[in-house]
C-alpha cells in the first residue's frame, strides 16, 4: 500500500466521521427550540438559562447572571 493510497485512506474516513458528527450534533439540536429553559452542569455548578439561539453547531444560551455561552446541545438537559 503507497503512502498515498494510506493518505486517502485516513482523509476518507476522517470524512466519514465528521458527517456522522454532525448528523449526531442536528439531532441534538433539533430537540431544543428557542425559548427554552435548560440547564447546564459547569463544573460541578447547575447552571440554568433560556435558549436564545440555535447555531449550526451550538446553542446559545442566556443565564441568569446576564452571561451568554455556547454550548453544545449533547451537555444541554431540558427543564
């Protein structure tokens, strides 16, 4: 197997992960809508906000504390 052929390899399946991300990262997101209560475990703290955002790969979220973050939906629990 040439150098070449390996590289194609490893490029075609670091393809194919990233689509499976992705399609995991929509599913994700497609369980949220704007408005929202969630919540949010940072750092052992339960941190609660309303979704202001759906991003292609995060979610925007506004706290309490007048703070927005990004945030992926797979660490977002519903209220």
């Amino acid at each position: 197997m040439t150098r070449l052929m390996m590289n194609y390899e490893i490029a075609s399946i670091v393809e194919r992960l990233d689509f499976i991300r992705r399609g995991k990262e929509l599913n994700a997101i497609s369980l949220f809508k704007t408005g929202d209560r969630v919540a949010y475990n940072h750092y052992g703290e339960r941190k609660i906000g309303k979704i202001l955002r759906l991003n292609q790969r995060s979610i925007t979220v506004k706290f309490k504390d007048d703070t927005e973050w990004l945030i992926s939906p797979r660490t977002l629990t519903k209220i």
